[in-house]
C-alpha cells in the first residue's frame, strides 16, 4: 500500500492508494485509491501524534493495515509539518519517505525563473494533468490560496498564477467589516441577493468562478487554448459556475504524488 499526503496550510489531505495499481497505467487520479481523510494542517503535532492520527484513519479502513504500507509520498508547503512526517515515516514506518523537495525527480521540466520556490503540492498537480490530460493544460486549485498552474503542449510546467482563497477572503471581509457574519457557502437564489447573506454568497461563488475565468481566458491569450481543470477542497463548489473549467478532479495532487513515488523507487 501506498501512503500520500498533501500538506496544505489549512487542511492535510491524506489516501491511501493500492500499490498493484501501476500508476502510469491510472486513466483516472482516483484509480487505486482505496480511501482518502482530511484533516486540519496542525503545525504543532508531533510525529507521534500524526502517526497516532494517520494509524487511526488506517485501522478504521482495515485492523493492522499499517502494517502494510510499504511506500509514503509527501507534499507539504508547511516545513514544520513536513519535519514531523518524516520522523513519523521513519520512527513508526520505517519508511524512508518521497517528499516533494529539490533534487526529487519529477520528469517535467519547471520553466519558472526560479523552480526552487514553487510550491511541492502545485508540481504534484501539473504532472498528474500532464499524465492525465496532456497538455495544453490549467490546473485551477481552489485551497487556503485559488492558484493555476500552466503546463505546455510539451509537458513543461510554465508557471501560473496565485490569488486569496475564497475562505481567506471571506475571513479577512468578516474581520474588518462589524456588520457582516460568517455565511454557509451555498448557491443564493439569484446572482443580486436579496438578503445580506445571499449577497455574500453570490459575491464568493460568482466572484471568484468570474476571477478563474478571466485568469484562464488571460492564459489562453497567450498559450492557446487549454483543457481546464479544477481541484482543492472548494472545486466542487465554485466549478459548476465557471464558463471555463471543464471537470473537477479532487484527487489530481495525490494522483502527482504517486507519479512522483514511482520515479523515485524504481
């Protein structure tokens, strides 16, 4: 079996794939995920804690199936978090695990002024797109930030583009405006709201399926056009009202980190 977990700043999202899938053979990203937890990223847990965690999600799936993963696959924009995964991986698996780091073959070439500094989890998700959908392609994250990432005809990743997230947007609005609360992020009646919190609702949903748009519209200017994808804990969410992302994919920085853990242990 094998473990991925994708670190972001708000939520971890952990899955558990079968190893007897091959996973260049994967049609899908989640094809061989057995199962799949999130949790919130905790930059003070320890390695013990996250391994009592992680144990407890995989004895809910199967008794002693810890016992079983034989490869661990890390992507994670928190250093301390990534710290603790890896003393887990060690101490309670006796794994030396992949992580998504400079050095760690990928087998895409990163066209950015500095590839160092893009983030492990986006890498993840433009060799997923590449081996899934070719190219030319936008991966449209929806986290803690909505990012695109842009991956060529050639499978090179060119970039993208990085905007506030919708929940972060949200809180910053409640934080500095007294007369506002926090709403339920579900479609509102119509686009003009006839309620404080319909009004919200439309602003979140519409805003910022209209922000991708124009960021994939603004893209495609320049590269041509794009097969678009969506993914993040808010993809399925805001995608159904974008003119321009054509399929949500949750599991897309999971399927990369299994892509990844291949090239690296083979």
């Amino acid at each position: 079996m094998l473990l991925t977990v994708d670190v972001g700043n708000s939520n971890t999202v952990i899955g558990l794939y079968d190893a007897s899938v091959v996973p260049e053979d994967a049609t899908t990203a989640g094809e061989g995920l057995l199962n799949n937890w999130r949790i919130t990223t905790d930059r003070n847990r320890t390695s013990d804690e996250l391994a009592v965690v992680i144990g407890g999600f995989l004895g809910l799936h199967r008794r002693h199936l810890i016992d079983e993963i034989r490869g661990i696959a890390i992507s994670s924009g928190v250093p301390r978090v990534t710290a603790s995964l890896r003393e887990m991986a060690a101490r309670h698996f006796t794994i030396a695990p992949v992580v998504m780091e400079p050095g760690v073959r990928t087998g895409i070439p990163v066209l950015t002024d500095n590839p160092r500094e893009v983030g492990g989890d986006r890498i993840a998700n433009a060799i997923a797109a590449w081996h899934l959908y070719g190219g030319p392609t936008i991966v449209v994250d929806f986290g803690t930030a909505t990012t695109c990432d842009v991956i060529s005809v050639n499978g090179e990743y060119l970039g993208g583009v990085i905007a506030p997230g919708v929940n972060i947007s949200l809180d910053a609005l409640f934080a500095r405006t007294a007369a506002l609360r926090a709403v339920e992020l579900v479609e509102p009646r119509s686009v003009i709201g006839k309620t404080t919190t319909e009004a919200l609702q439309s602003g979140a949903i519409y805003g910022f399926a209209g922000m991708v748009d124009g960021l994939v519209n603004r893209i495609e200017d320049e590269i041509g056009k794009c097969k678009v994808v969506a993914t993040g804990g808010l993809g399925p969410l805001i995608s159904p009202y974008s003119a321009t992302i054509e399929l949500n994919e949750p599991w897309i920085t999971l399927h990369g980190l299994r892509l990844v853990h291949a090239k690296n242990t083979r």
